[in-house]
C-alpha cells in the first residue's frame, strides 16, 4: 500500500478503493450493509460503481485514509477479474497516474506518466486495451442516513434512484473523503479553460498571442484562427464523451498549446460525469471565459 502511494504521490489521507471479483466479498469488508447497497450490487455489479460503508477490522487504515468507511467496487472487465481471481483475495487499485493529474485509459499513458521498473516507478502493465467506460465509477455513499453520491459516473443519478426507490443527495460537507473527490483533480499541465459554446469564438480571439488546443462540438468549431495547434471534435453522446475524455485531454496536454479551451458539456444526468471531470480539471483556471 505504501508503494502505491509512494509511486503516485498520493495524500496519505485520500483512500483508496478496494476491488472484489464477487459481490460476495461485502461482508468481508464493510458491516452494516443496508438492503439498499446490496440492490445496487446486485443490479450494477460488476460494473463501474464503487459503494463506501462502514468498514471491517480487515479493512486498514492505509486503505481507509484512517476513515471508518471503505469504498468497494466489483470490475467488469475480463483481465481485472481474472487477476483477481488468481489472487484470490481483494487489490487496491487507485487509478494508475500522478496524483492529482489526467486519469489513464491506455497503457501508453501509464507508462508515459508512471513509467516502468526498472527506471520507472511500477513494476508491471498489464494492458487490457482502452478503458470500454472512460471515467471513473461512480460512487454512492452508505455511512448516514440516506445514500449520498460522492461521485457521479457512467451509473446515473437517475439509474441510483429507480433501483434504490428513493432519492439520492448530495455528498453535503460531512461525507467521506473519496476517491477523485478534491477540488483540483484530472488536471492536465496546460491551463485548461471551460467555455460556453456560444462564447468559444470570443475566447479564441482574446488570446491572439497564444497557441491553443481546443475541444468543442462541430457547430462551435467553425472558426479557422491560425494560432489553434489542435482542434478536436467533442463526441455527441454523453458515454462516448466518457469514454474518449482523457484520452482528448492526454492529446490536448501534448499538442505544445499554452492554453486548453474547452466548450462545457451539455446539461443533464447523462452528463454528470463528464462535468465533473472537466470542472475539476479546469479549477485552478477561470471556469468560464467571455
């Protein structure tokens, strides 16, 4: 555990997610396992949703972040279960990059960012092919009263709330500390700015001295200015957005812009996710631009 966040620089306080191949494995690591979170096993397992509960003695404090809460998650793809399966038992696995920075979704970027023993900081890649979801899972918090999401993902709001028959709030201030839950995170190295898209033209003209990197959807990439370095063409759907958003934003942060622009995504549940993630990438920068 302490090389795994030795190699990301990871806050010892920020926990990390334990993976199970059966749905089976709760008991071992959370008590108090209300029928609600067992629905939501039942019915997204596995599957890209993580459920924090209160925790077992199994669970450790470097796990934990010295929390009384555990987040669980079941993955669905064939090579993460088969490793867990052969180890016979549960992985933390945070996501594999620098604290803090542009999640991967191909082995080329973990080895582009970590690299690999013996002159980089993890010892084996296991490539699987491209993230099939893109983002990360979403998370539903069990310890109060009422479930609370932590972190929207691929799993709607509204997708929670028919399984669970009843509403799901806001993580509010007293919830625990999460994966991807800090207000700066999935950051790329350049600046990167959120941009209405009817104000992209605005914001590509107010910056006539730099080079720019921009994502937006095809009606707001009209303008031709010489000083964009790469364009990219925002994707319609909101889980094709998912699925291809770090992998753009690993191409933006490479292209030698000095700034990224990019035009925020459409409102509604479907889009929860890939907000959040911009949002936080672009929170050291203005949010908005004119």
């Amino acid at each position: 555990m302490r090389r795994i966040f030795a190699a990301k620089g990871r806050p010892a306080d920020h926990p990390v997610i334990v993976h199970v191949a059966e749905v089976a494995a709760i008991d071992e690591w959370a008590r108090a396992v209300p029928p609600g979170a067992r629905a939501l096993a039942q019915q997204f397992w596995p599957g890209p949703l993580t459920r924090v509960l209160p925790r077992t003695v199994r669970a450790h404090d470097l796990i934990t972040g010295r929390q009384d809460s555990v987040g669980q998650r079941c993955p669905a793809h064939p090579w993460a279960r088969a490793l867990l399966t052969a180890f016979g038992g549960a992985i933390a696995a945070p996501s594999a990059n620098t604290f803090g920075r542009i999640s991967p979704t191909t082995a080329a970027h973990v080895r582009a960012d970590l690299g690999q023993a013996p002159a980089g900081k993890v010892d084996l890649i296991l490539d699987g092919g491209a993230c099939p979801v893109g983002i990360e899972s979403t998370i539903v918090d069990f310890t109060a009263d009422a479930p609370r999401l932590l972190r929207p993902g691929s799993i709607t709001r509204t997708q929670l709330e028919a399984v669970l028959g009843q509403p799901v709030l806001d993580a509010g201030a007293g919830a625990p500390r999460a994966s991807g839950r800090l207000e700066s995170h999935y950051a790329p190295h350049t600046p990167l700015v959120l941009v209405p898209p009817t104000s992209l033209a605005a914001a590509i003209n107010a910056r006539p001295d730099q080079r720019l990197g921009v994502l937006a959807p095809a009606a707001a990439l009209l303008d031709a200015s010489p000083h964009i370095v790469l364009r990219l063409l925002a994707p319609a759907t909101a889980a094709e957005y998912a699925r291809r958003l770090y992998a753009m934003l690993h191409e933006l942060d490479a292209c030698g812009a000095d700034t990224l622009l990019v035009a925020q995504p459409p409102d509604g549940t479907d889009w929860d996710g890939v907000r959040d993630r911009l949002t936080r990438a672009a929170t050291d920068q203005p949010r908005t631009a004119a």
